[in-house]
C-alpha cells in the first residue's frame, strides 16, 4: 500500500479535473460520475474498483500519529473482504461526500465510524455478490466472497473485485447489510502492521511541512512578543536589502476571539525569511499587557476561589449541618499552561489566484478548510469555500493544536499579497510564544469522611479562564463552560453529597484544546484528592474508590483488572510506593497504577513502572492502542513534571526545547498496557490514557514519601 | 553566497549559498530530500540529525559551508528499500505514531549500532537522549534498537 497523492492517483487513474473530486455532491451520483472517466467503479464513495482489480479505500480521517491511516480503512477493508495490502488507502480532502467526517479529534474517529463503515464495505461486499450471483444464474447464498474475489461454492468459480464492479455499481446499495461476526475477523482486534510505517522510516512520508509547490517563497513572521499588543508600525529597509527577500507584509491571524497582525518577511528561502526577519524594525503598542505576569495572575486566581462558584452539578446536600469539622477536609490544587509542541512546525503553504486559494498543509479540520459553515475558513478569508482546494499532508502531531485554523488564516493572508505560493513555517520559538495554549486550572476542593470511613461528600470548585470564550463559542460569561468542568461530575462513584462549579476569570491570553482537554488538569486535582480522603479515611486508596463502586460499573471493571494486574495487595518494599487514579469524560476511560522507588537522600523519586488499564469496548489494533496509551503516559508525564509556559513583561518567556523540556528517553518509564472490551459502549483510545498519569503518580509519591504534591508541574528529583 | 559541494548519500551536489545557511536548509530545500526534518533549530530535538563523517550531528545547527565535500547520509541514504536492520526493527517494533522524528531517531540508532552493536539501556538512554518524540515512542525505540542489535548478532 502507498500514500496517494493527488497528482498520483489522477496519473494513475487517469481521473482528471479538480471539480471532478471537489465538487462530489450527493453519495453516489457525482463521484460514479467522476470515476467512469478511468473505467473505474466507485461503490459508494469509499470504494473505488477499478477493472483491473486494484481497489482505492477513501480515508476520511486525517492521520496525526493515532494511527487512523490504518484503523480506518480496516473497519471497510474487514467487511469488504480484503486485506489491507490489496488496496490503496487515499486520504480525502475535502470532498463533500465525506463532509462531516473529515477531521480528527476528540479521540472520536474510530469509535465515531466503528459502526458506519463496517456497514460501508459489508454493503459494498454485498452488491458484488448481487453482481456475480446474477452473472452466474446462481442464488447469492450459494456465493461469498474472499480477498477480493466472489467465489461460487459449489463450483469453486470466481469474479474478482474488478471484473464486477460495473455490475455491482449498477445495483443499489443495501442500508442494512450483514455484519461479520467478530469471530471470523481477519483484520479487526488484530495486531496488523500500520502501513504508513515503512513510509515514516525512510523519509518518505509527506508531512504538510515537506510540500513543494513549484516557484513558491517562503515566509517567516515576526509577531507582537507582548500578548494582546498590536502593531504600530515597521521599518522593512534593512530586510529588504537582505539577500533573497522578497518582500515585506502585514499578516493578519485570527484565533478565536483574538485578531493578531504581524509582520511577514517573504523571500526565495526560509533562511532569507529568517535573515530579513532578524534585519525588521517593529514598533508595537502594548496596551499595557506589558505589565501582565503569570506569577501575579496565578494570585488573582487564588483569591478567585473565595468566590462562589456558578454551579455544574449537585447532589444531596453539601452543606449536611451534621458533618463535623474533624470530618472535614480542604485542598487548593494548581496546574499549569503548557505548548502542544508538535514536533511538525505549524507550517502551510498558501496560493491565491483571482479568487481561488490552494493550500498545502497538515490540518486536523479538513472539513473547516472547506466547509461553508460561519467558522470556516472561507469566512475568515474572504473567499468561497467552493473555490478553496486543500492538499492535506501526514500531520507531525495534532494534540489538539491542528484544530485551529490560525495558521492557515494567516498564510492565505500573506499569499493575497504574493502573486506566487508562499510557505509560512513557524519557528519553535513561534510555536511556543504564541499560542493559543492549554490553560491551567486551579481548584478548590473540599469533602467529608464518616466515622466508618466512607466519603460523605464531596465538592470541586475550578478556577480558570474560559476555553469557550477564547474561542469565540456562543458562550454566557455568568454560566458554566462545560469543558472547564470536563468529566468532575461525571465520575461513577457513589456520593451522596456532591458539587461541582466553575469560577471564570478574565484572561488575555488564547488558549485551546490540548490532549485530553481539560481532563488533563482536572483529574489531577480531583483524584488526588480522593486519594487525600482516602488516607484521611485509613483505606487503601484503590478499595477506598471500589467502595464508592457497589453497581456495575465501566470504572468498576477498569479498577478492578487494575487491582489484579499491579498485584495491588501484595504490599510493596520498603522505599517503594504506589499510587492509583481513574478518570471518565467524555472521550473515555483508563485507570493508571504508577509504582516509584524514593531515593531519600537525594529526595528524589525514580519510576519503576506504569500499569494502564484501558477500557474500550471494542478495539480495532491492540498494539496501536498500546502504542498509544504508552504514549500519552509519556505526554502526560512531560506536562506533570516539566515547566510549563509562563509570562513575564506580557512575553512567554519560555522559548524552545531548552528552556520548555519536554520528557525524553531517559526519563521515560516502561509502560504495561491493557485493553478492556467487555463494557459494549464504544470508548476513544487518544486521549483517555493521559488525565490518570498525574494523580497516580503525585498519589505514588505520597505513598513512598508522604509529600503530598498539590500543584503541577512537580520535580522528580527534588520532591516537595 | 560561496560554492559548495554536497555529498550526499554517495552522489555530488554543487550548489552556491549562504555560507551560513545551516545543512538542514540545504538538504531540504535545496537538494529536496525531505526525510531530514527541522524539529527545533537549535541542536535540541534530534529531528534533523544526519552522519556527516559516518557522525551523528543536527544538521540544524551546521552551516552548510562546515558540511563542504564531507560525507552526507540522510535518512534516504541507509537504504535502497527500508532494508537497514535498524529500519526493519522499527517495523518489527511498530515504533512510529506521527513518524515526524522517527527520521532523526533512526540516523541516532543507526549511528549508535555503528559504534556500539550490542548497547546497554543506560547506553541507549546516552546516545538516544538528544531526540525528541512527542508522541513518546521511547519505550518502542528502545526495544527496537535491541531487536536490530539481536539480528546483527
């Protein structure tokens, strides 16, 4: 199998004209349409049969690193009857037969299609049968169909793909079609090697950063250091006498509700950009965001929380007057900001012609790209989504970052002043300085213990600026933002007294979804604090929670395989500790064990390893998920005990890799995963395997040192 | 702008540049080899490492002059057909997710078997630090590099 471009397959196809794959409208008409130019039989837009038998599978879904490359094709490949290296896997770009589905996020692809394109090839599959068994005069029962081919049972005779696809594109699709049981499954729930691989260890894999567009510039662009300020004014006079600058321009880039103008040096390489950048005179106003700083926000945050929180969820009574104040317990927990640091730049390269623009890029929103809605591209540009043609790449990391269209906004703007392509490359630097970045929260958590141990109540309060509002949502400042609260109060335990509520603060600053959104701050506080009341308690913190578990549960399930995998009874050496933590939202579930040894001399803390117990409901490659989960350990690891980002002066004032460190190699725990798929209810795979990391393992740390750790980042090698 | 030979994975490219364009610039834009990738700019990520002189180095941070008629090999160079041990161990392994680094991480592995054929993890931990992976693929990178050590065996 081969990564597909679009040049490629209209050479290989003989399928020419952009419109012809752009402007597919209705799910069967325009795309048969397009394809019978090269003989070729589109089924439903998915699959295309061409009629010597090579078969092209339209992947949707962008592919960032969580593997859908190969998940994807796979629930069609599996009820299509053919083996993954029989087809060719092309990924779309935004053509309309698959709107609605061309983006990534939410750890969603795989458990938003599981059902929808099983149903695509096993319709598909069908149609071929109908095909053969009416070319042979047989019943359709008395055929199947194998790697490709419809075969004749009684006879042994076959067709391939190819040879009916005519045939079978004349029939119509059956909207109930047979699904395979999961007991004859070839690819599904089976370790398949992820063909993107060979092309990601030879260089070959196209990232939006590697695409070539012939006679483009390039474009590097200084932007206000000074958050929030604007640009007044520059002096382009020594930039121009750079050698290979092309030109100067003003770029405008838009994150939700913030609009940014910067200055753009163009120039016939990247290092001339770079040189003509460094040679720019800028002036900006400031708007006295100069005087912000992180240290005295985080206060303003602080003295935040005496305030009343807009309330999430209640349950019971919180203010039960029979609770004694030797029941009760208090904490403050804080988290920090920190970059997605993709690896891949943000990058795009941007042609505007008339009034058509091209892009070339890596983008986990295919759909906003090209799509008509009020938040789309075409209305950030000014130009008609019908005259907007994308060419998506392999993305060098998405982690949430991709989903803003910040950085296409700003290439399309420079590329109108151009009359050739440009393309923008944002340095580390740029990507770290700039936003928009995952925001703290800080949250004030109180609860109450019985006399016989068991938790009687329970309260989150979180303190944060808005996600909603930085993006520019329909959102009521005097409500609550969902996402802020993700997942507080919607754990399983039972908890007779229970709230949750959210205090806004104002902030400057955008801020965006970042791997396993707000999850990935909020499980931190909330389930160390569970883990403060089960001590407060004198329960082992993992039957403490069981406890809370008397009904079936997914929670009760993962915790339980927890309990059994890390031998969570048999107790630990001397020097050794270990903690646990689950968490629920919306994009799924896993529970981590983390298992430290304290060196109490040097006060530092090494970890041994980390058990994860994910829960799925059903799983399409195992070692993809594992790959995954060990992954977002990893991540979440980095943003636990690694500096975040800070500001000072209204700058960030961390920069690249050497002042923002990121987790590397040695630093790195070996990570035993396992998958649960008893449950039923379909769970992402992304994203779940990060918010737990942190509260296991401050929670491990308690448990070796007795340190309770109540904000992050934490230092491993000098604890408290 | 100075003239300046390039070899590159056994074939010559003169070009005439900025002697201070860094190597990576060059590999990339100028020759067109893409598999060498710009992570950082400052020696700090790994993901432009080629072997100059059969070394590892971060071509991000080498002015292409420094890089004169020595000895290139990029990631495109190991191989004719993804045949390089340490490659088929990384397919053995499953290692990539994005694969944006994996280029970077394979010229340190490569470079690492080179001079250390059976490493030890604290070896692997050394030679292997400077590359970054965000997706954090370590745990597979460095099983990978023992199942490439076990082959050559």
């Amino acid at each position: 199998m081969k990564q597909v471009t679009r040049r490629s397959f209209i050479k290989s196809t003989g399928v020419t004209g952009i419109g012809l794959w752009l402007g597919i409208s209705g799910v069967h008409g325009e795309v048969r349409k397009a394809a019978s130019l090269a003989e070729a039989k589109n089924i439903t837009p998915y699959i295309l049969i061409e009629p010597n038998g090579g078969i092209t599978i339209f992947n949707p879904r962008p592919e960032m690193g969580q593997g859908t490359f190969q998940s994807i094709p796979s629930l069609i490949a599996e009820e299509l009857e053919v083996s993954l290296n029989q087809v060719t896997i092309r990924m779309t770009n935004g053509e309309k037969a698959f709107a609605g589905s061309q983006w990534v996020g939410g750890s969603y692809s795989v458990r938003g299609s599981y059902q929808q394109l099983r149903k695509v090839g096993a319709s598909a599959r069908e149609v071929l049968i109908r095909a053969a068994s009416n070319q042979w005069g047989v019943g359709a029962d008395t055929c199947y169909a194998e790697e490709g081919k419809i075969i004749h049972r009684p006879t042994g005779k076959s067709f391939t793909y190819g040879e009916l696809a005519e045939e079978a594109a004349k029939l119509e699709l059956p909207k109930e079609p047979k699904l395979k049981e999961a007991k004859d499954f070839k690819i599904l729930g089976k370790a398949v090697k992820r063909p993107d691989i060979p092309l990601k260890i030879t260089g070959q894999a196209v990232f939006g950063i590697d695409s070539e567009v012939p006679g483009m510039l390039y474009a590097s662009v200084q932007r206000c250091p000074v958050l929030g300020g604007t640009l007044k004014s520059f002096d382009s006079s020594d930039t121009l006498k750079t050698p290979g600058v092309v030109k100067v321009v003003e770029a405008v880039r838009k994150v939700g509700i913030y609009t940014y103008t910067g200055v753009a040096v163009i120039a016939d390489s990247y290092w001339a950009a770079v040189q003509g950048r460094r040679a720019l005179k800028v002036e900006w106003d400031t708007k006295g965001y100069e005087k912000f700083s992180s240290a005295a926000y985080d206060n303003t945050l602080r003295a935040l929380a005496k305030k009343d929180g807009v309330i999430d969820k209640t349950k019971g009574n919180i203010a039960d007057g029979s609770i004694k104040p030797n029941q009760k317990l208090q904490a403050f927990y804080e988290t920090p900001v920190v970059a997605h640091h993709t690896l891949e730049p943000l990058n795009c390269v941007a042609q505007v012609k008339d009034d058509k623009l091209e892009l070339w890029t890596s983008t986990q929103v295919v759909d906003s790209v090209v799509g008509t809605g009020p938040g789309d591209l075409h209305a950030q540009v000014g130009i008609k989504p019908e005259n907007i043609t994308l060419h998506n790449q392999f993305i060098g990391g998405g982690f949430g970052r991709r989903l803003y269209l910040d950085y296409l906004i700003e290439a399309v703007n420079i590329a109108k002043q151009s009359d050739k392509p440009v393309k923008v490359i944002w340095s580390r630097e740029d990507s770290t300085q700039f936003g928009p970045f995952r925001p703290m929260t800080f949250s004030q958590l109180s609860g109450s213990v019985g006399a016989d141990g068991t938790l009687i109540s329970f309260e989150h309060k979180v303190i944060s600026p808005s996600m909603s509002e930085s993006g520019g949502d329909e959102y009521d400042k005097n409500k609550v933002d969902g996402t802020m609260v993700e997942g507080i109060g919607e754990q399983d335990y039972e908890i007779p007294n229970l709230k949750t509520s959210y205090v806004r603060a104002d902030y400057h600053v955008p801020i965006a979804a970042w791997r396993s959104v707000t999850s990935s701050t909020l499980a931190f506080a909330h389930e160390c604090f569970i883990d403060e009341l089960a001590h407060k308690a004198k329960k082992d913190p993992l039957l403490f929670r069981l406890e809370m578990l008397s009904k079936p549960s997914d929670t009760k399930r993962v915790l339980e395989k927890l309990r059994e995998v890390t031998n969570w009874d048999k107790p630990l050496p001397a020097g050794k500790g270990r903690g646990m933590a689950q968490w629920k939202f919306f994009a799924g579930l896993s529970a981590h064990a983390v298992e430290v040894t304290y060196n109490k001399a040097k006060n530092s803390v090494k970890i041994d390893k980390v058990y994860v117990v994910i829960d799925l409901g059903e799983v399409v490659n195992p070692d993809n998920v594992r790959n995954q989960v060990e992954g977002g350990v990893i991540m979440a690891l980095s943003a636990a005990t690694k500096p975040g980002i800070t500001l000072e002066g209204g700058k960030v004032k961390q920069s690249n890799f050497n002042d923002n460190p990121q987790t590397r190699i040695h630093e790195a725990p070996t990570v035993e995963v396992h998958i649960l798929t008893e449950g039923g209810e379909l769970k992402g795979v992304g994203e779940p395997g990060l918010p737990p990391l942190a509260p296991a393992l401050a929670n491990a740390i308690f448990m070796a040192t007795g340190i309770r750790l109540r904000k992050m980042p934490f230092s491993l090698s000098n604890i408290g | 702008m100075a003239a300046i030979t390039l070899q590159i994975n056994g074939k010559a490219h003169q070009v005439d540049l900025d002697p201070q364009m860094p190597l990576l610039w060059a590999i990339r834009d100028v020759i067109g080899l893409k598999g060498t990738k710009y992570g950082c700019g400052i020696g700090q990520c790994g993901a432009c490492t080629v072997h100059l002189n059969g070394q590892p180095i971060r071509s991000c941070s080498l002015p292409v002059s420094a890089a004169n008629n020595l000895a290139i090999t990029t990631i495109e160079g190991i191989s004719a057909d993804a045949g390089h041990p340490v490659q088929k161990a990384w397919i053995e392994e499953q290692v990539p997710q994005c694969g944006y680094c994996q280029s970077g991480q394979i010229m340190s592995a490569v470079a690492l078997l080179q001079k250390n054929p059976h490493p030890t993890d604290a070896d692997i931990d050394a030679a292997m630090r400077g590359n970054l992976c965000r997706c954090g693929t370590y745990q597979r990178i460095r099983k990978a590099i023992k199942t490439a050590a076990a082959a050559s065996k």
